[in-house]
C-alpha cells in the first residue's frame, strides 16, 4: 500500500480532532447537567472550588476540567493552576438565554448514539423511523438547540420581514404554528401578540403533551395533535412552520392543506434550515452539521410518513420553493436568514 504522507497526515489529524469531539460530546452533556459550566462561568476556580461549589468529586472535575481546557471550552491558567470561562465561552456553554447557548444541542446525541441500532434498521429497509420511535433525550435537545434561535430571531427580525404580518398580529388575528413540536414558537408569538389567536399542531402527542404543560396561563394558545395534511380548521390569516416541511412525508399534501385552510390574502412563513441549493455550496461546517442530523432524524422521520419524499434538511431554497409552488402558492421569497436557518414568505 502507498500512501502519500501530505495527504494522510492531514487526514489523521482531522479524525484525532474528530474523536475527541465525538468523545467529549459526553462530557458536554454531564457538565450541563451537574452545573459544573455554569458554576465556573461566575469566576476563576481551581478543581477543588469548583467540586466544592457543585457537590461533586474533584480528582472527576480535574479531569473534565482537562478535557474541556484541550477542546477550548474553557481557559486553562497554568501560572495558578486555575480554570476560568472568558465571556464568549460562557455565552455558549453556560448561560440558558443567551442567543448563541450550545450545551442543549448536545443533549440530543445521547438520542443519536442511543438509537444507532434502530437507524441501521432503516438503512437496510428503507421504511424510515417515526419520529415519536426515537429516544426521549432528542426532543428536548432538539428544543434546546432551536429555542435560543427562535428567542433571539423570530419577534424582533422575522416576523418584521413579512409583508403587512406584524400589523395582522397586532390587530388580531387567527394563526396556526404547524408541526410545532414541544411548542416555543407558539408560544413566542402567542406571548408578543395577546389579541391574535395561535395553534400549535403537531402529529407527536408526546410533544403536544409537552407544549401544553408550557402554557402557564397565556389565554390565547391551545395545542391540538394534528397532521400538516388534514389539521381543523380555516381562515386563518397566518400558518408557520418552524424546521418542519423538510422532515415530512408528504409536504406537497401539508402545503396544499395550508393553503386551502389561508384566508386568500393570508401568508405562510417557512422557517428551515440554512442551505444552498446543492451539495457542494453546503460542505461546510453548519451544512455537515445539519447533513448529520439529517440522517438521523430528517430523512427517516419523512421515509416512515406517506409519500416519503424526503426532502433533508439541506433541501435548499430553491426545492423547498418548488415544493410551496406546487402545493399551490405562486408567490415565494427568502424574507431573510441567519447562519442557521431561512425564513421563506409564501402569498397566494
């Protein structure tokens, strides 16, 4: 066998860094749990004070104190022997509400790994693996990866993006957040806008379950399980779909149904993930992100539903347009975007 070392060398180093990701991942998940990053975050510790400030052992802190001091997740201070967490750091791993937090997205790889089995199941059928199959760990992960996005975009930058929805909203008016999952979009709009009415629909009763305990008093959101294809309902002036579309079977049907259900001057907003329009404009690091999780979650979720057409959450803007376009809406454009996702408008 030869091998070029100027080839091979840089390989290597790319998977060592790889294991020590996929490793630490873990890591990730118990120093969320136990506190141990937000702790650090209010100021300079040694093992002991931090094992001290969080109940836990410290020669099991020191370590993982190494370990996130050799990913970067923390700051090593060799002069004291300290470890501290600089504002950035602590705006990604420590503080719940900050708009760039990371340590909740992590908390659905215990879900990726656990369910490992059951995906090597569906590579060799083809049938796919209904969402509601998968290990309980992924729907909060799954939230918590989204909601911090949601919270810092969705009132202030997107919805002021759409035509003449702020004023609708403001005004009152009838609107439906399909396939709303554990509901934090619901909920956002339904917070900002007390004199409209929202629906949160989802076909997983565990999420809907979930969302309705979240409603602690707001009066004008209620939760319904509900497909995107045939949900109750119609003349609403406003439907939203927050990463969604793509993880359907069917989504031609559930845009069809959206759009019979609009009132004929009402709007969609499509809220997916960020991507272009082939897979070489996505081989970066949020396209290998979401091509992992596609494979995971989007692709089987939509394979196990009719039609199957499993679109992945790399689909694009431009297949994600012809999709809304046959499901019968003639005007489509990207209203705006982040690093993560892109919000379409779609008018009759």
């Amino acid at each position: 066998m030869n091998l070029d070392m100027s080839k091979l060398e840089p390989l290597l180093g790319t998977v060592v860094n790889e294991l020590g990701a996929a490793s630490n991942g873990a890591l990730v998940i118990l120093g969320d749990k136990l506190g141990l990053f937000r702790a650090l975050a209010e100021a300079e510790m040694t093992s002991a004070d931090l094992a001290r400030k969080t109940g836990t052992n410290e020669r099991m802190v020191r370590e993982w104190l190494s370990a996130q001091a050799a990913s970067g997740y923390i700051t090593y201070h060799k002069d004291t022997n300290t470890f501290s967490m600089s504002p950035e750091q602590a705006a990604v791993f420590a503080i719940e509400d900050s708009p760039v937090t990371m340590a909740g997205a992590f908390s659905f790889l215990s879900a990726v790994y656990h369910d490992e089995p059951k995906l090597a199941e569906t590579f060799k059928t083809g049938k796919g693996l209904h969402w509601g199959e998968h290990c309980n760990c992924l729907f909060c992960g799954v939230e918590r990866f989204f909601r911090p996005g949601y919270r810092a975009n969705l009132v202030a930058e997107w919805l002021p993006t759409l035509d003449g929805v702020v004023e609708k909203l403001e005004r009152g008016a009838k609107v439906a957040d399909v396939g709303c999952g554990h509901g934090v979009s619901t909920l956002l709009m339904a917070e900002a806008f007390p004199k409209s009415q929202f629906i949160g629909i989802d076909y997983h009763d565990g999420s809907i379950a979930h969302a309705r305990k979240q409603i602690n008093g707001t009066q004008n959101v209620r939760f319904e399980v509900g497909k995107a294809q045939d949900f109750a309902g119609d003349g609403y002036d406003f439907v939203t779909m927050f990463d969604a579309l793509h993880d359907m079977g069917d989504p031609v049907g559930a845009i069809r149904h959206i759009r019979k259900a609009l009132k004929d001057d009402g709007t969609l907003m499509l809220v997916e993930p960020a991507a272009g329009d082939t897979l070489a404009d996505n081989l970066n690091p949020v396209g290998r992100a979401y091509y992992a999780g596609s494979t995971h979650m989007c692709v089987p979720t939509s394979l196990n539903q009719e039609v199957g057409l499993a679109l992945g959450a790399q689909a694009g803007a431009k297949r994600i347009t012809e999709v809304v376009q046959q499901g019968g809406f003639s005007r489509v454009r990207k209203a705006t975007a982040t690093p993560f996702n892109m919000v379409l408008e779609a008018r009759a």
